[in-house]
C-alpha cells in the first residue's frame, strides 16, 4: 500500500514501528531528536497530544525532502480527578512507575494520542480517545510488573501489550492500537488523502 509514498516515521518507539509496519507501508525511521515536550498551562487537556505531535514534526531537525511524509506521534494518559484531568506521562524512576499504575488500578482512565502528518505541501493532524477500565492489582503484582518490564519509555507506566494489559484491563472503549501509541486505522485514512 501507498508505494508511491516516501514515509518516515519519527518515532523512537518499537509499538509505534511495529504498528505502522501492520498497515503493510514502506517506511523509514528516523526518531526525532529529544525536544522537551513543554505546553501551557491554560491549554484544554484535549489539545495537548496533537499540539505536542504537531510541535515534534515542525521542529524536526531537518527540512523535508520533496515528497517525503512525516509522521509524529504522542501519547499521554490521563486521569479524572473530580473536574479536572491528571496528565500521566513518563515516569521518570520506579517510584514514579509504582505510583502511577497504583492510581490507575480500579479506575477508568482516558487514553489520547496525537498525531501529525506533514509533507511539505499539507499538514494534517488528528487525536484518537481511547477509555479503559484497569481492575486492581495487589501491591506485590504491581512491584512484580515494573521490575520485570520496566515501563518506563510509556506514559502511564504500562504498556497495554504486556503482563499489565492481560492482568488488570477489563474493557477498552476505542481503538486497542491507539492504547499502544497509534491510532492506526485513522493513520490509514490521513495517509489515503495524501496517496491523492
């Protein structure tokens, strides 16, 4: 599919590659340099994934080629709190990790990933929403789970696809992929409008 497509996916993450690989498209990885994910305060928590993707593809450390498409992504979770919204994004240690997942465990928390296609002609960018419900876990499983996987390259410090994901996830409202880290059948639709 889109042959005709020169692709590249700026994406550090194997999910996001191995996910992107399932559509059966030809495409290059070339992850984008570390940028700090920064964003306002007074932003709507709904915005924030796609505006950080759409940051990561204009700041991306060289021009485009004639041709090319570039495909940023960001992920974040996050989590009701009364009126407001919690980001959970990256731990940045185990006791962050721990903290995280114990939060999650008996609540339903929201799943959004943002994404930017650019190619030097058009930009089209787009969030995916994703609910999912997490049953509790023991102290001792969520220890065991974070010293075995260390999620620590995943917001929300869990991985859907892993030990976390088959023991505690009851039911997923949306898009299982966009959980992952990409909302792979919206991809498809933004990659056909560029197909032409």
């Amino acid at each position: 599919m889109f042959s005709n497509l020169n692709i590249t996916l700026a994406s550090a993450s194997p999910r996001r590659r191995e996910l992107l690989a399932g559509l059966n498209v030809s495409f290059t990885v070339e992850p984008a340099k570390d940028e700090k994910e920064t964003y306002t305060d007074d932003m709507p928590w709904q915005e924030i994934p796609e505006f950080l993707a759409r940051h990561k593809s204009e700041s991306f450390h060289r021009e485009l080629e004639p041709g090319e498409i570039l495909i940023t992504a960001d992920t974040l979770v996050f989590l009701p709190e009364g009126e407001d919204m919690r980001i959970l994004g990256k731990p940045a240690d185990r006791d962050e990790a721990l903290g995280m997942l114990r939060e999650l465990c008996g609540h339903t928390h929201l799943v959004l990933t943002g994404v930017c296609v650019r190619s030097l002609e058009k930009t089209v960018s787009f969030t995916d929403t994703t609910e999912v419900d997490v049953n509790d876990l023991s102290d001792e499983e969520i220890e065991y789970y974070v010293d075995q996987y260390r999620p620590y390259d995943k917001a929300g410090a869990y991985g859907v696809q892993e030990w976390f994901g088959y023991a505690s996830i009851g039911t997923i409202r949306g898009s299982f992929y966009n959980v992952m880290g990409l909302p792979v059948h919206k991809l498809y639709e933004a990659l056909k409008s560029f197909a032409g």
